[in-house]
C-alpha cells in the first residue's frame, strides 16, 4: 500500500495518455490470458467457455473498449456559475483521483466483478491493490500472473489470502476501498474503512424479487426468469431470488418455467455443458438445507461430490423458511402466488431494498406504483439481470443491497473526488459585505438577496 502511495504521488496514473496506455494493456494481457482465465472459471465455477466469456472476460473487455472511447470526456472540467456578487470570478469542478483504491472481490464472479471495477479505478487515475476471493482460488491465481506480467507491482497488485489478508489491507488505510459481497461482511468493511477515513462503494445482495402480473407474456417471462435465475449456477447477487405470481397465471407459469429449464439444460443438466457447479461444500450444503424446506415441483436432484445442485422449482415453502428468509444464491427457484397487489407492495416495503425488483406486466399503472411505492437498485420491467450490461446505466443497491454505484461513468465518478477550483480576480471584485458596513439595513439585505439569489 505504501509503495502504491508513493507511486501515485509522483504523479504518473494522473495523465490521460498514461492511463490509456494501462487500459490498453490491461485489454491486451486479458487477450493474451483468455484461455487460462476460462480453465480457472471451470474449475472454480463449473463455467462453460460461452458462459465465463459473456459474463467475466467479454464484459470487462467491453468496460475497457467502453472507458477508452470516452475518457477524455469523462476528464473535463466541469464549469460552474459563480454568484454576482463575486465576480469578476470563474469556478470549476475536476475530477481528481483518490489515490490508492483496496479493491475487493468476490467469488461468484471472480473475474469480471474485481476486473471490472479495477477499470474505474485505472481510468480515474488511481493505483490498485486487489484481493480477490479466497473461494475461487484457481481464477484468483490466474488473475495474480496476469497482474503481475501486465504492471508494476507499485501501480496494480494482487493480495492473495483469507479475510486476515483483507483485514490487513484495510488497516493499511486505503484512500478508497471497494467491496463486492454479503451485508455481512460488507459493515465490516465499512467499520474499516471508516477509521481511515476513506470513501466506500458497497455492492452487497438481497432478495431480487420477481413479480409476475396477470397480463404478463407468460411464455416470454418464464423463459427470461430461468436465465436470469440458473446463470451461474444461481449464484448473481442480481438473480431473480423468488418468483410471486397472480394465481390466475401461476400453474402457466410453472409449466413455462420446467419447459424452459429442459430447453435451456436438457432433460438432465447435470450433463450440460452450460450449467455451471456450487463453489465448495459449505455452500453446498446449505443449499440442500433449502431444499428440504420446501415441495419440489422441479429439479431436486444433489451431487456432492460434484457439487451439483440441479435447476429446481420450489412450491410451498414457508414464509420463516431460510429459502425465504436470506438470498439464496443458488439454482433453487421458490413460487408463490398472490390475488391482489397490494400486499406484495405492502410485503416488499416491509423487506430490505434488494439490488433490482422484477416486475412483468404491460400494464404501465402498475409500473408507476412499483417506482412510486418500492425501493431497490433497479426496478426492471419485462427483463431480468440485463440491466447489469449497460454501461450507460449506474450499477449499485440501496441500503441492506448496498452503497454507491459504477459501471462506465459512474464507475469513473465513483473512483474520483470532485475536486472544487474557485478563482476570483486578483483585483476587482464588489466588497459588499466586508466591514465596516455602513449603508442602512434594508439596503445591504436588498443587495444581498439580489446578488446571492
């Protein structure tokens, strides 16, 4: 950490033609690393080669592609009106970096969800630290060679280690730290963070709800619903957690849904190439503690030693169960239906914000009312999970699913203080309110209510 802070304040991460250069390096060396980074992902994650591409590699490639075209855009000074009273006089807002960003990753995404915020960093001109997860250890020693061959070990490196490694690095006090994880962890971070004091982004889970309406294209939803919700094996901090449906559509739905599993995996996913594993037994396990706590209408089938657990449809799960109570994260999909809306508003409002709500309908009354009477990260209409690759569009929770957001410029902005310039003539410039003041009171009070507007 140390040797990052002196390399940054000499001062070579802040010019735009250095940071360019490390983007295009960056994009150059994941190129070179393509085919060890998708044998990491298999063996960590199950990932076939289109799912790890799409999801890992090809997305933080875009996020560099994404951040090259418009870096110098994003570096602008930002001009800013100054009152009458003060001018002749000019005021700016530049966006600086912090300095050194602790960056620490998870391990459902182990690639892109370090690499892609380390893009950010990188562009608004910081140096990094990374720590990837511990859980995904052979995607976390590929990531460590590439860094190392890629650049100097003052600019970007990789800490390997448990959370001792992590505690470690927050101690060293970090000028920004970024965490990708459970809530859990995440108020430790914050804790952390707080004693240096530096700024923290915190992208954390929830229960993603999904609601299926009565007028929705029930075909359509089911088919978009299980890929967002078997992606990864189930495990997205952006899965569709759970599924209500109006009751008049629900036995549709259902139907739809083991259809569109059998399309997507076959009638065995376990032999799918495209079906991914759970990432090591303790999960595992708990994952086979949700099963139990419900009626399987589809799936149900566990392999330990293989760490499988097949795309199941969960009925009939209680309101107290863990399936019901914690994000599951995991290919375990709870159904439950409803007859009027309003008490799954009332239910929703009643639960942390999760990091997106999923709503299908065409109806855009009830659109309103999910933006009017909800709170998430995202509210996503007649989709699932999608809204993650436009870059266009910040990416973050709110409370118990997190805090700040990235993601081309958000991303940029989240890594950079808005450094505030103000310049007034050396000479000239009105003295209103210097003393001794000597006009009468309605008359000073008149020309400053004029002049400060």
């Amino acid at each position: 950490m140390e040797s990052a802070r002196r390399f940054f304040q000499a001062g070579g991460p802040r010019e735009a033609s250095f940071r360019r250069r490390q983007l295009r390096a960056l994009s150059d060396a994941i190129a070179r690393h393509e085919a060890r980074l998708l044998e990491a992902l298999r063996l960590d994650l199950g990932k076939s080669t289109v799912e790890a591409y799409a999801s890992e590699i090809g997305f933080v490639l875009g996020d560099i592609r994404y951040a090259l075209r418009h870096l110098e855009r994003w570096m602008r000074l930002r001009r800013r009106a100054v009152p009458l009273v003060f001018r002749p006089a000019a005021a700016w807002v530049q966006p600086e970096p912090y300095g050194v960003a602790l960056i620490i990753g998870p391990w459902n995404f182990p690639f892109q969800l370090l690499f892609s915020p380390l893009v950010s960093a990188l562009a608004a001109g910081n140096c990094a630290v990374l720590k990837p997860s511990e859980s995904a250890p052979h995607t976390a020693g590929a990531v460590e060679r590439l860094v190392e061959e890629t650049f100097p070990g003052e600019y970007v490196r990789v800490i390997n280690g448990g959370p001792d490694i992590a505690q470690a690095l927050l101690e060293a006090k970090p000028d920004i730290v970024f965490f990708t994880g459970s809530l859990r962890v995440g108020r430790r971070v914050a804790r952390a963070a707080a004693e240096g004091p530096a700024p923290v982004i915190l992208e954390l889970g929830g229960k993603c709800p999904c609601v299926v309406c009565e007028d929705a294209e029930v075909e359509t939803a089911a088919r978009r619903i299980a890929w967002g919700k078997f992606l990864n094996a189930g495990q997205t901090c952006v899965a569709p957690d759970f599924v209500w449906a109006h009751a008049a559509v629900l036995p549709a739905l259902e139907e739809a849904l083991k259809r569109a599993i059998v399309r997507f995996y076959g009638p065995d996913p376990k032999r799918s190439a495209d079906f991914g594993r759970i990432v090591h037994a303790g999960h595992f396990k708990r994952l086979r503690e949700c099963l139990s706590q419900g009626r399987v209408a589809h799936g149900g089938a566990t392999d330990e030693n293989a760490r499988y657990v097949a795309p199941t449809i969960l009925r009939d799960v209680p309101t107290n169960a863990l399936a019901m109570q914690e994000e599951i994260f995991g290919p375990i999909l709870p159904l439950r239906s409803f007859e009027r809306l309003s008490d799954v508003l009332a239910e929703l409002r009643s639960r942390p914000a999760p990091l997106a709500v999923y709503l299908f309908t065409k109806d855009r009354g009830i659109e309103r009312r999910f933006l009017e009477e909800t709170r998430s990260g995202a509210l996503v209409v007649n989709d699932t999970v999608n809204h993650v690759t436009a870059r266009s569009l910040p990416f973050g929770g709110v409370g118990a699913s997190g805090m700040g957001a990235y993601h081309g410029e958000a991303g940029f902005e989240a890594f950079s203080h808005r450094r505030v310039v103000w310049r007034r003539h050396a000479r000239w410039g009105v003295r209103l309110a210097e003393p001794p003041v000597r006009a009468p009171w309605q008359a000073v009070r008149w020309a400053l209510r004029l002049f400060l507007g």
